[in-house]
C-alpha cells in the first residue's frame, strides 16, 4: 500500500493507493499553519489511514507528499509553500525517517498532472500527452509526456502564468503586464474585484451575470487567460490534451463555456486554429477529484532515479 | 556517406555527412520551382556531391530531404509545400527508387533543429533540450528533447507562430489579431511595411535608424513577437535554449540586441523572470550554417520507428 498527500493552502487530501492503482481509503483534513502543524497532519493522517486499512504504519511502502512549492527532483525537502507559512521543510527527515518509509515530496501541480494523467490519460486521443493547468490562486501547468511528468529544462516546463498576452493587459504582481496569470489567477481576480466576498471569483461571476460592467470586463479577461494559456500549452507545450483544475474550476461549465467560446472565436477566425480542434481538447477534473493525493502517491511509489511512470 | 538536402525556396543546401557527424562536401544552388525542378535539382546535386567526395551514388547510405512543407513522421511524402511549387510529392518514389537509396523526408524548421542540435547541442547549458526558432517568412520552431526531435501531439508542437501575443494586435493573415507571426514574420512585415524593396525587414531597420516613426514601431513590435516566442517556448515547451536562425537573422546582432533589450525589460519587471536569465540562453546560428542540411542528413538516417538521434 502506498500513501498518498495533496496538502493544500486550505484542505490536506490523503490516499491510500492498492498496488493496482487504485484509491481503497480517502480522508480530506483541514490543513494548518506552519511546519509542526503540516507534519502533524501528515503524521496523523498516516495513522488514521493505515488504521482503516488495517495495516501497520510500517506496512507503508511509500509516502508522497504533494504541496504548494518547489521541490528539487527526487527529493523529499520542499521550499517555498508560503501558503503554508513553510519555508523549507525536510518530510524525509520529519515523516520518512519517524516512521521508516521512504517519502518524497512532489509540487502540487506537477502531482496532480501525473494524477489526472492516471486518471484521464487513457481517454481517447490522449496519446501519451497531457497537461494539467490548475487555476489556483495562482495559474501553472504540469506535463506528462509519454506517460511520465516532464519538468523540462530547470524545472520550468509549465510556467504559463507568467507570459504575457497583452502588453497592455492588466498589471501582475510579478511586475509584468498582460500575464496569463493577471488575467484568470484566482488572487488576481479577488485583488481587482476588490469587493468583500467569501468566493470572489463567485461574486465577479454573480456580478457579470446580473450585468455589472466591471466583472464583465474581469470575466472576459478571465476566460481569455485561459484560453491563451491553452493556446500556449497545446502549440508551444505539444500536449494532445488539457486538463483544468484548481479553485477556479469550481465554477464548473459557467467558467469552461466562456472558456470554449473564446477558443471557438479563434478557430472561427482562423483556419489554422479551426484545425487544431482545442476546444475538443479540453476538460475539468470532475469536483472532488482525487487527482493530487492519488499523483502525490505515484510520485512516492518512484525511485529517486525515476520520473513517475503512470499506471493509468 | 550519408546526404542531406534544405531545399528552400530560393536555394537549396545540399551536405554530404562521414559516420562520424562531419560535413565533408557541400554544395548550395538555387531551387527552381513545381514538382519536377525540384526532383531534378536534388539529384543533380546527389551526382555532383558523389563526385565531389568519390563514391558512387548507390553508395550512398541514406538521402533526408528538408522542405517546408508537412511531412507526415518517418515518411517521404511532402505535401503543401506552398513556396516551392508542390502540392504532393513523394521523395521515395522520385528520389529513393530511382537512386537506390532509402529515402526521408522532413519539414525543414525540424529537420534545421536536428541540426542546431548536433552543432550545438553541446554548448555548456543546453541539458539536452533545445528549441530552433525559425524566422523566415512565417515562424516556427521545432524542439530536440533528450537529444531527439520532439514532434509533439499531432505533430504541432512548436507552431508558436500563430500563438496571440496582444488581443489588439496586428491582424495575422490567419484571421487572428496579435499572433507571434505577425509581429515578427518576415512577409507580415513586408505586407505591413508596403514599400518597394528588395529586403523589405532590412529596409524597414534601414529607416527605424533613420527615424521613421511607422519603421521603429514595426521593429519595436518585431523585437516583442520575437522575445514572446522565447518566452513561450521556454516556459511552456521547457527547453534549456534556443537557437535562432532564418532569413530574419540576416540582420544579427541588429535583431538580436532589440531581442535581448525586450527580455531584459521582462527581467527587469519581474523577478521571477529575471530567475530564468532568458537572455543568456539565446543565441543566433552563425550566417551560413549547414544546420537544415545536416539536420536533413541525421533524419534521413534513422529508421521509419526512430526518432533522429543527433551524433552531437
């Protein structure tokens, strides 16, 4: 049995993964604040795990660990998860070596790309190809390609957040005008809508259909990011396929049809575009998708020698 | 001895490759135009390269043949190639029947990427993943990933040139406004220039030294189609470096600069990009590179299941 983690800004996510890949027991914790607080929700979790499988925590095979940061290949040090006030955090040292099971830790998004892949990866026309876009508070991709996560030249590949799509667009917070994240990032939306709300990308949503102006022009720019962003993905990145999800997709279809009439305007005006088929080509992680955690525990199944190889 | 040809469409390069990667003979002539100039030229060139280098034509182990056009992979059919006269052709039946000699065809941005590749695929930094972005009269790139050329899904992987880049952009013959071609495309900038003029690019850089308001908004809009390609295939496509080359590049380090002036200016914004050091991993071929026909030459020695696999 292997485990599983996708632990999140809010909710940590867990698994436990059979040896044929598949999910045989699931508990989603709220996340806390802080290094002690995330290994004591892991710590926990593993116990509550193996508890309802009936395995002893030394019965574990492997532990993968998925979470808001960067990760060096291989590794189980994360650096980086300021969403979860955690600057650098060695899981090996603090989960691994505590109950002598091999962990590695993963960035969230690449996690999800090889979970989605396992999940979705065998749906017709995939090809061995696929990209994961979360939209998050942020926006990022992850790619599986021929059937293992491709980090690409220093770990970049997937970085579509920040190109630019419009030298006039909105400012960034990276310092940068027009970037894919300044038009559809959850934070970025919540920053300009800048009105009081639990789900602002909800209350924009609400706004525009009851025909507020200013979240018109926010949803529009809202669906062109991510379009450009699939645009970018498929023709620069070469995937057959693109995944969404992430916070924003919460929104579900009202989100993803304005998102496929933006790509149907461009194969509208452009035949080469037309050919190319994108709006086809895209889907959400259905609610509630175990994605993360489950890629999360592939990642943890591999050795520091692989790339995780799905089983799809 | 393996041959390789970049039949262009107002020259054709034609190398003669030793097993050991180096060009020993090459010949350039001008390419004629429709189907049977084309054959005709090709093999004039096989006789006088096998003269040149002593052998007999049906000594020749393997012929790639380079055109811009579409090549479906490991065959020797052309087709569309729209620049040179041909609508179809097949290479093997032409070519390979006629000599003997097992035959390959390849669209010329990726048969010129093999090539960069083997010619400096080496340099320090490129981590085995390397993108050719061509700017000739249309754009795209072509990408060698682990030292092999990487078609991606459906073969698009690399066609930046209609990526939008500015939603009030200049209108790209595609029917989009503000693809990366119409910025930095060399007939969308003659189109848009309109003055009479041999090389309408140098022309138009000719009258922005000089001055001319309409001449440095046209090379201010190059420098950012070209500079957004970079930016896209290095963070979407994840590739260490790229290499440049095309009629374009016929202006060195007069393009360049403004090329690198445009991603300084990202850097200095932002520093997230700043941490990829964009400029550093750009480069121009040198004037002249045999790239697109020793790339040409290592295609046309793989097999139909191999992708070329570049000596380096």
């Amino acid at each position: 049995m292997r485990l599983g983690f996708d632990v999140g800004g809010t909710k940590t996510d867990a698994v436990v993964v059979a040896p044929g890949g598949e999910i045989v027991a699931r508990i989603r914790r709220p996340t806390g604040w802080g290094p002690g607080v995330v290994v004591s929700t892991i710590l926990d979790l593993v116990a509550e795990l193996t508890d309802t499988v009936g395995i002893a925590s030394s019965d574990v095979e492997s532990i993968g660990i998925g979470m808001p940061g960067q990760v060096a290949p291989g590794s189980a040090v994360i650096t980086h998860a300021v969403n979860l006030g955690v600057d650098e955090l060695d899981l090996g040292a603090a989960i691994g070596a505590v109950l002598g099971v091999p962990v590695r830790a993963e960035n969230d998004v690449k996690a999800a790309a090889v979970g989605a892949y396992a999940l979705h990866g065998n749906d017709p026309g995939s090809a061995g190809t696929m990209a994961y876009l979360n939209l998050g508070t942020g926006i990022a991709a992850g790619f599986v390609k021929d059937g293992k996560l491709w980090r690409g030249a220093r770990g970049t590949a997937g970085e579509v957040g920040h190109i630019s799509v419009d030298p006039h667009g909105p400012l960034c917070k990276c310092g940068q005008h027009g970037c894919i994240e300044a038009f559809c990032g959850g934070g970025a939306i919540a920053e300009r809508w800048g009105r009081e709300a639990l789900l602002p990308v909800l209350d924009m949503f609400d706004a525009a259909d009851a025909g507020d102006s200013e979240a018109l022009a926010l949803r529009g720019g809202l669906a062109y990011g991510v379009a450009s962003a699939i645009r970018v993905i498929i023709l620069s990145g070469g995937v057959e396929s693109v995944v969404l999800g992430g916070g924003v997709t919460a929104l579900g279809d009202r989100m993803l049809s304005l998102v496929i009439d933006d790509l149907n305007a461009s194969a509208a005006a452009s035949p080469f575009m037309r050919s190319l088929q994108l709006a086809e080509r895209v889907s959400l992680l259905p609610p509630g998708s175990p994605a993360a955690a489950l890629g999360a525990a592939l990642v943890g199944a591999t050795t520091t020698e692989q790339e995780a190889v799905v089983h799809g």
